[in-house]
C-alpha cells in the first residue's frame, strides 16, 4: 500500500488539492466502477494506465489530507492495486509482493518525472502489436525500463513493467534522485513523502511536529515509525502472555477441557497478530527493508498459529469423541482415535507448511524431496515400532481382545489393562503385569474368556456301583427337571443334558452338561455352587451315595495247597475299610 503523508502547512495541502483537483482525470480514471479493466493490451495503454491512475491517487491523497477518514484511505489503497497490477510480480513471493510492489510504483514515479519521456502516440499500441510489426517487449528510450508480454501465468498476454523493472526500480531511482522532476509540481520526491506516510488514525500534526532526528531512516524506515511499531510488538506480546497465563490448562485438566483451554491461546494470537498488523502496516506504515522483514515475520507467524490451532482442534475433536462411555480411555479404539488424529494433524499441518513456504517464496519442491528421504530413513530406524504398529492395527481390525477383557495368552491368564500403539498390558491373576509386544499377539493364539455369551456347567457325578439302575434312571429325570426349571440355565441354544456316560474303575459315572446365563465370573460361580448343592440333595433323594477312589484285592493260599481248600478261604479285601484280615 502506498500512502503520502502530510507535509508542510495545512494552507499548503489545501491548495495543492485546489491544483490537483482543478486537473481533469481521464474518463474511465473518474469512473466509480471498481470493476473496470485496465488497459494492458500494449505498451502504450499500460503507460497510459500508469499515467491517469498514479493522478487518479494524487487525488485521493488529497482528499485524505482534507478530510482523514477509513473510506479515504481505503480508495487509496483501492488505487494502488490496480497500479500493482501493472507490474509482472511473478518473481516475487506472493506474501512481498504488497509492499515490494507499492515500492516499486514510489520509485516509478519518480524515475519517470525525471527522465524525458516519448508521446503516447509514439508507443506502440494494440493495433500495432496486433499486426506483429513490434516485438513483445518495449524499453523506454534511453533507460532500461521496459514493458514486456507475460508469456505464462494469470497475467499471460499483457504488457507489464518486467520482472527485471521491478526489481531494479530502486536502482533506478538512486541513480536519478539528484534530478529535478521535468515539471513542476506540489511533491518532487513521492520516495521522501512515503517515507513519513501514516494511517488516518495518526493525527497529522503530530507527525509534522516531531523532530528531524526520529525522521531519519533506518532500514528505510523513519525511526518514530520503528519506536511505534516496536511498542505496538511489546503491547501485543504483554497482551498474549497474560492470556497464556490466564488460559493455560493446570495439572488437574485432563480430557477435552485440557484441550479446550490450550486452544484459547492460538485462537487469542490469530486476533492479536493482525490487530497488530493493521496498526504497523496500515496505520504507521512502515517501509523499505524494515517492512519485508516485518511482512515476512508476521506472515511466518501467522502460518505457525494457524497450524498450532488447527493441531489443537483436531486433538480437541478426537478427545470429545473419546469422552463418550461408550470408548474407554485406554482402549484400542481410544488410542487408534488419537493415532487418527495425529496423522490427520500432520497432513494438516504439512498441507499449511507447503501453503505457507510458498507464500513465503520457499523451494516448497525441496522441502518435499527432504522430508520424502527423511522419512525413509525414519521408517528404516523405526521399522520395529512399525511393526508393532500394524499389530495394533490388526488388532483393532479383528477385535479379539478390549480393555478389561480376561484372556489367556500362551500360559498367562489375566485382564487386559492396556492397549497401546506398540504393545499391550495384560495383568495376570498373581497382580503382575507382562507386557506384550502388539506384533507378537497378533500373530498368537489368545483366548478371550470375556466375550462368552454364556458360560458351560459340565461335572461328572462318580456314583457307587451298588446304586440300581431304577435309582439312576430317577436321578437322571429329577436333575433334567431342575436344570429345565432354573432361570439362569439356558434352554435356547442346548437343551440340559443329564446322561449315564461309563463305568469308572470306582463308580458310575453321571455327566451333568449345561449352559449358564451369564457372562462374568462371579455370577457363574455363584450359580454354579446352587446347582451343585442341589445335585448333592438329588443324589442323596435318589437312595444313591458319591463314590469315592477305592481298591478290592484278593488274596489266595500257594498254588500246592488243597484247591477246595484255597477257594474256601479266598476272601476279598478292601484296603480302605479293612484294617487286618485274617488268612485262615
């Protein structure tokens, strides 16, 4: 943006606004129509644009002078977009090229005020470059700045002041500034009027009356404009830190909230950074060297917070998602929700790094190529970590295990506790804690006892041999009734089965075989010892008795003895009932 300031007397701004406004402005330069193109067609209507609106600004200028208002400086900076865009800026970055641009136009202007300029009608025009008869490009006589046709970009086909102009326009300047302007007029030097150029917010007297010493330059910025614009830093960074303070979440803040209070910062910068901006650029105006510096500092900045916030939001949204009842904390699923958010973080971030290097007039192409080989060389170092990555991924696609489940992995029985990216803690039934690497149980055997839809009642009743078979046959059929009757055996799935199944070396054995209806430990034990109870009642109402181990033998005289004899005194013996037995 280019503003003049004001110099020398109120009476004498009055009366160069009388002289500037008794000068007619071209037709299309008087029109209100924002929207009405700029002739570039030839050189001679980009010369002819340069010309009516660098007079359309000093009429503005004047106004603001007369009459210091938003609306006023507006049109000014209105004015100076379009003479912006007579000037081929493709080599610049886009984040300088405001304020290379408005100093290029100052130095335009006061290049061509001094040097002998041919007529208009000696330029070739769109006729002439039609018919081919000029070349794609027209220097003014007797110096080096030209007006080529862009070959390529947005800009393709106009005739533009070249990339070349525009960047030697202040060499070109420096080399003509001893020179008097070819004619007379109110502001001989725009350069030494930008210089102290401010905002409408800045009273005019006040600027006038400070002394030659805070109006020397320095980084081609006046030294009251650095003061000012040094003071505006230290208020806003004052400003951001007691905000920090204030906002900052404590060591109690966990979850969401967390987030929420840390996000208060950037989104607190992303105010007070152009706020602060508007004050330096637009209201102190600074220029020059010091101006490209603050532009591309601020713009740096802005990018930073803006790919800080954008980081915190997506964490902030992840973690919400997280706070539901339905996603435990340290759950797989948490921790693939978080995993989520950091990749979508990155791609974020990066996407505002590429945006930002080539606002900035970064070699985006070069930091692509670096970050591709460093990431190589990252996934070379950390392909273990890798590796249990998509462990994890693979358990989060199959599901065989979730926190707090009780599963069994090789010979260790316990809860899980944990479910990281890289492995996962399972606390066995002893209290310790083994941790397993997660591309390792994903490559096992685990059973989850905890995603049972009902546990099995299966015992095997050991009766004595002396028990009858009428007495089988009513023990089966009361235990059959009983199971079918209880409401926390299941009948939907598998009937209760109650079956003689074999003779044992001690007993009859009877197989009870049942489903419970229940999922967790304790509830199954407790209905299992009622079932148990019972079955001890039916055996016992059955005229039946447990069995339990026992061993017969038979003992004979020697095989010379009388055979009669030997089988008359062959007596059985139980060993566990019988304390001697008598051989004769």
């Amino acid at each position: 943006m280019f503003e003049i300031a004001f110099k020398g007397t109120v009476a004498s701004a009055l009366a160069a606004i009388i002289l500037l406004l008794a000068c007619p402005a071209p037709s299309w330069a008087q029109s209100d129509n924002p929207l009405l193109a700029i002739d570039t067609s030839s050189p001679r209507g980009t010369m002819r644009a340069f010309h009516e609106l660098t007079a359309k600004l000093e009429t503005a200028y004047g106004q603001l002078i007369a009459d210091p208002r938003p609306a006023r400086q507006a049109e000014m900076r209105r004015i100076m977009d379009q003479l912006r865009r007579l000037l081929d800026m493709q080599q610049i970055p886009p984040a300088s090229r405001r304020k290379v641009g408005g100093d290029t136009i100052v130095f335009l202007v006061d290049v061509l005020r001094r040097i002998e300029l041919p007529k208009l009608t000696q330029i070739p025009d769109a006729k002439a470059v039609q018919s081919n008869r000029e070349p794609d490009h027209w220097t003014i006589p007797g110096s080096e700045i030209t007006i080529s046709r862009v070959a390529e970009g947005v800009n393709k086909g106009r005739f533009l002041f070249n990339s070349d102009t525009v960047a030697r326009a202040e060499e070109f300047y420096h080399l003509v500034e001893h020179l008097p302007p070819k004619e007379p007029t109110k502001l001989p030097s725009w350069r030494n009027v930008q210089l102290q150029a401010h905002g409408w917010m800045i009273p005019p007297d006040f600027v006038y009356n400070l002394p030659d010493s805070l109006k020397r330059p320095i980084l081609d910025t006046p030294i009251w404009k650095l003061m000012g614009s040094f003071l505006v830093l230290g208020l806003a960074t004052a400003l951001a830190a007691i905000w920090y303070k204030l906002t900052w979440p404590t060591n109690s803040s966990r979850g969401p909230v967390r987030y929420m209070r840390r996000i208060l910062t950037p989104l607190a910068l992303l105010v007070i950074i152009p706020v602060a901006r508007f004050l330096i650029d637009d209201q102190i105006f600074v220029v020059g060297t010091f101006a490209e510096m603050f532009e591309f500092s601020a713009d740096f900045l802005i990018y930073v917070v803006l790919a800080w916030t954008v980081w915190l939001a997506v964490f902030l949204a992840i973690e919400w998602i997280i706070a539901s009842p339905a996603i435990p904390n340290e759950s797989l699923d948490a921790s693939l929700l978080r995993l989520l958010g950091r990749v979508s973080g990155i791609a974020a971030v990066a996407m505002l790094a590429a945006q930002g290097a080539q606002q900035l007039g970064l070699p985006v192409l070069g930091v692509l190529a670096g970050l591709g080989v460093g990431g190589l060389a990252v996934a070379l170092a950390a392909q273990s970590s890798l590796e249990n990555f998509i462990g994890g991924v693979n358990l989060y696609a199959d599901r065989p295990i979730r926190l707090g489940d009780f599963c069994e992995y090789g010979d260790i029985k316990g809860h899980v506790e944990h479910i990281g990216l890289r492995s996962t803690r399972i606390r066995a039934l002893d209290r310790t804690i083994t941790s397993v690497p997660n591309s390792q149980l994903a490559k096992v055997h685990v059973t989850n006892y905890t995603l049972r839809d009902q546990m099995l009642f299966q015992h095997v009743l050991d009766l004595r041999y002396e028990t009858t078979t009428k007495q089988l046959r009513f023990l089966a059929f009361s235990i059959r009734g009983y199971l079918s009757s209880h409401p926390k055996v299941r009948k939907e799935v598998t009937v209760p089965r109650v079956h003689v199944v074999g003779f044992g070396d001690w007993s009859i054995k009877v197989e009870v075989y049942a489903y419970v209806d229940t999922r967790t430990v304790p509830d199954f034990l407790a209905v299992q010892e009622e079932l148990i109870l019972r079955l001890i009642e039916l055996v016992s109402q059955s005229g039946s008795e447990f069995a339990f181990p026992s061993q017969t033998t038979y003992l004979a005289r020697d095989a010379n003895a009388d055979t009669k004899s030997s089988r008359q005194h062959l007596v059985p013996v139980d060993l566990q009932n019988t304390q001697s037995i008598p051989l004769s």
